[in-house]
C-alpha cells in the first residue's frame, strides 16, 4: 500500500512539473512601451479651515476701566504662494469700529492680530494660517438696557461681523 502511494506522488509531482514548464514557456517576446503627459489644471484658493467662535465682551455700565475682549481665531488655509488679504467687512455698524451696537448702545473695536486694519501682503503656504479676533471697548460708557437686570445683544441687527479673504 505505501509503495502505491508513493508511486501516485510521484507521478503527481511529475504531472505538476510538466504541466509548470509548459505555462511557464509561454512568456511574451517582448514589450512595448508609450510615454504620456498628466496635464494639471490648479485653481488658487483659499478658504476657512477653523470655524469662528466669538469675541466675547463683559461689561458693567459707567465702567472706569477699558474692557477688553474674549478674542476668537479663525484658520485660513491658501494655495502654496498665493497671495491673499483678509480685512472685516466695512457697512455702516460692521468692520474695526468704532461699532455701537445696536441693542446694548456700547461702542467697541475689533483688530486683526493687533490691528485694526486689513491684513494685507499675506501669502499662502498651504498649511492653517491662524488669524487672531480681539476687541476691546471704552470706559465710562453707559449703555442701554431695558430693565434693571443684565442685559445681552442676542437681538441686535449688528452683532454678526464678517470677516473676508481676498485672493
């Protein structure tokens, strides 16, 4: 019985070897080859990588001292070397300021980085550019409120400011 066995493996490795060698003479003759282009078409941009927050203000009407902002940051991502400009929008009531705002009658100014102007001669470079949002307001304001207790501009037509990049 083992010498069956043994003889069927050997013609199975016989088959397997035959059977490989034929298939494996079947290779191509040769090859071609082609080159081509890959023509690429990229329009510059850029865009907000990090949401807004808010710049948050506490103040007490008749303040002696200037108060200033919560501040917020906003992330801007541009093309490599593209070169853009970021400034806040400039309608009556919007942009630096002074802006009084209009539920709450304090006046107050925002800047960009330190600055209440535009961010001009910027250039992308592909990777999260921070912006940074702060504000600050006078003293000695006296403000509006309707009633006795704290007051908020959550109606206020002029709280929402917008801030453009332009490239």
């Amino acid at each position: 019985m083992k010498r069956f066995q043994m003889k069927k493996l050997a013609v199975s490795t016989i088959v397997a070897a035959t059977m490989f060698a034929a298939t494996s003479g079947a290779q191509a003759a040769g090859s071609a080859t082609a080159n081509f282009n890959v023509n690429i078409n990229l329009t510059p941009a850029c865009g907000i990588s990090t949401a807004a927050g808010s710049v948050d203000f506490v103040y007490s009407g008749m303040q002696t001292s200037a108060a200033t902002a919560t501040g917020t940051t906003i992330g801007i991502k541009c093309t490599t070397n593209l070169p853009y400009s970021v400034s806040l929008a400039t309608a009556p009531g919007y942009g630096y300021g002074p802006i009084t705002d209009q539920a709450t009658g304090l006046d107050y100014t925002l800047t960009l980085n330190g600055t209440g102007a535009d961010l001009t001669g910027q250039t992308g470079n592909g990777a999260e550019q921070v912006v940074n949002i702060d504000g600050s307001m006078a003293a000695d304001q006296a403000g509006t409120c309707p009633t006795a207790a704290a007051c908020d501009n959550l109606t206020s037509t002029n709280r929402q400011q917008t801030l453009t990049i332009a490239y």
